[in-house]
C-alpha cells in the first residue's frame, strides 16, 4: 500500500509530522528515514502507541539494570538462553523466570519507546511516510501518554546539553 502522506523531513520537523497526525486523530504507521537509520511509530486516534528504531538504542533490560530492578547476572543468564530460543523476547523471559514483575517490564520498554521518540524528534533531515491503516503486533507492550507533553519533554531533554555548554 502506497503511503497517504509523504515528505521531506529537511521541511516538515518530526514533532510537525507528529503532531498533524494527532490533530488528524490518524491510524497508521509514521516511518521515518535518515541515512540508514530507520524509525517507526504507531498510532491510534492520533495517540502513538509504539515505536521501534535500527538505530543502536537502550534496551529495557538495561534499563531495569540501571534502576537496579534487574541484577546483571540475571540479564545476562537470560540472554545466554535466549540464543537457543529465536524470536522469544528477553523482557518475557526475565518474567517468566520471576527476575522481574510485568509492571516492571511495562515501565523499562514504555521508557524505551519514549527514548525512541525523543531521539526522532532532533533529527533534521531525512524522509517521512505514513501509512494509514497499519497496527502494531498485539503483543508489544504500548505507549500511553499525550504526545504534546512528550515533544515538549523531548525538546526540552535536546536543550540541557547546550545549556550545559
């Protein structure tokens, strides 16, 4: 399916795209591309609900160990297992195995996808489409917040390293 919207990302900034898709109560998958990297959001009724990138970026393991909610260890055992069982995901495995609560799962990927968004945001150039329609898998866990406090939050994380300059 062709896309309904298209454009330049040197014209339109990602938090414009962002937020006409949510004045546009909009369904669909928003795929963004700059160089090599790749970005995907979902949305429901103009809300995003989930996000992905091929950028190297902070997994939810890592971040239930730098809150100190997952020993390091126990990461890594899960890991080392997850080798032998392609397509199993880490954050079902640690629960499953009792290292984690599903709330505690919830809150790392929720942080993850929010990260993701954020770093969406200070891209300057690259290519948008978004294809109407499109859903995420039922299984990922989603996103819920309100999109113009979070490109707020996201604009305001850009500044405070060239405050700190």
């Amino acid at each position: 399916m062709s896309p309904a919207l298209e454009g330049d990302l040197e014209h339109f900034f990602p938090g414009e795209v962002l937020q006409f898709l949510q004045l546009a109560q909009a369904h669909g998958r928003l795929e963004l591309e700059r160089g090599s990297e790749r970005a995907e959001i979902y949305f429901e009724r103009g809300r995003p609900v989930f996000a992905r990138t091929s950028a190297p970026s902070v997994k939810a393991g890592e971040v239930l160990v730098h809150r100190g909610v997952l020993k390091p260890e126990a990461l890594e055992q899960v890991l080392a297992r997850q080798q032998d069982r392609p397509g199993q995901r880490v954050g079902q495995m640690l629960v499953a195995a009792g290292a984690i609560t599903p709330a505690d799962l919830e809150e790392a990927v929720q942080d993850v996808l929010r990260r993701i968004v954020y770093g969406v945001l200070l891209w300057r150039g690259g290519r948008f489409r978004f294809h109407p329609g499109e859903r995420a898998e039922r299984e990922d866990i989603r996103l819920d917040f309100d999109l113009d406090r979070m490109i707020l939050e996201g604009l305001r994380l850009a500044d405070q390293p060239q405050a700190q300059r």
